[in-house]
C-alpha cells in the first residue's frame, strides 16, 4: 500500500469528520416555545424531527445548523428537499418543527 495515499486519506477522513454540524437537541424550553407555532407540539416530536433531519437530509448533503437559517428560509427549504428525499408529509412536519424551532432557539454559550 503507498504509504502517501493512505496518510493523504486519513486526513481527508479526519477533516471530514471535524466538520461534522452539531444540531441541537431539543429541550423542554423548545417544545414549550414551538407551540407557539405548531400549537400542541411536545418534545418527543422534536427529538423525532432530529432523527429524521439527520437521518434523511444528511443523506444527500451535509446538515445545515438550524441557528444559521431563519423560519422562512426554513419554510422554503424544506418542502422541495422533502420531495426530492420521497419523504412523507408527516415525517417532513416533524422535520419542519424541529429546523424552524430550532432556528429560533439561543446559541450554546461558547466554552
């Protein structure tokens, strides 16, 4: 095996991985504060919406962070990559609650 291949790969991979987006995970606080917009949502249907962002639009393309996108970039975005990934309209509402909570939800304070 060329030694230069393999050190050049592994460091792609380890870049790759470093870059990874860490979404968040919903809180109480964030069910409280999506029931505003979607009346009835409880935390459990947050923590489903996760699941399903990372597991169905990480397929395709690196996750977004939710902070960095606003409720109507949300709202527009979603549908058609929704379409695109032939997820069903429930699954695509829990993905749509989550970004759009989450996109409204404070920063974790730096360390």
């Amino acid at each position: 095996m060329n030694i230069k291949k393999y050190v050049i790969g592994s460091i792609v991979f380890l870049a790759a991985c470093g870059t990874a987006v860490k979404t968040g995970v919903p809180a109480q606080s964030d069910a409280d504060r999506a029931t505003a917009k979607f009346p009835g949502t409880t935390l459990a249907e947050l923590n489903k919406g996760k699941i399903a962002y990372e597991a169905n639009c990480g397929n395709c393309h690196g996750l977004k962070n939710p902070l960095k996108y606003s409720e109507e970039e949300w709202r527009k975005e979603v549908p058609p990559m929704a379409k695109k990934a032939k997820v069903d309209a429930a699954t695509e509402e829990l993905i749509l609650k989550y970004v759009v909570t989450m996109s409204g939800a404070s920063p974790a304070p730096s360390k």
